[in-house]
C-alpha cells in the first residue's frame, strides 16, 4: 500500500465518523444506508475536487461492505 492510499483511508475514516456523529446527533440510526445518504448529500454541496473524491470513495468503501460484510 502507497502512501497516498494510507492517507485516504485515514480520510475515510474520518468522513464516516462525521457522518456517524451527524446522524447521532439527528437522532437517526447509524447504518451503512444512512452514512451513504450523508455522505451523497455532502458531495452535492462539496467544490473541492480532493473532499469531493474523498466522499466517493467513503460511500464505495460502504457499498463494498454491504454486499460483503466483514
């Protein structure tokens, strides 16, 4: 692994603990679909094309884990 994908999966982590913690927060539970809905809609109102792939590759990285849980 690269140093580039180290990094990302550090990012990763953390964008899905923010969405994790809006959703605590809205009082709505925290599930793969839900952190997906966040996610989506954090990368409609994102610019920056880095946050942008950020959050694409956050909301595969759930798909991923949908189809083949751990």
């Amino acid at each position: 692994m690269n140093e580039d994908e180290h990094v990302l999966l550090e990012n990763i982590q953390e964008v899905i603990g923010e969405a994790a913690t809006w959703l605590m927060n809205s009082r709505l539970p925290v599930n793969a679909d839900n952190l997906m809905m966040v996610l989506r809609a954090r990368s409609v109102m994102v610019k920056e094309k880095q946050q942008l792939h950020i959050l694409e590759s956050c909301i595969r990285y759930l798909r991923a884990r949908l189809v083949k849980p751990l």
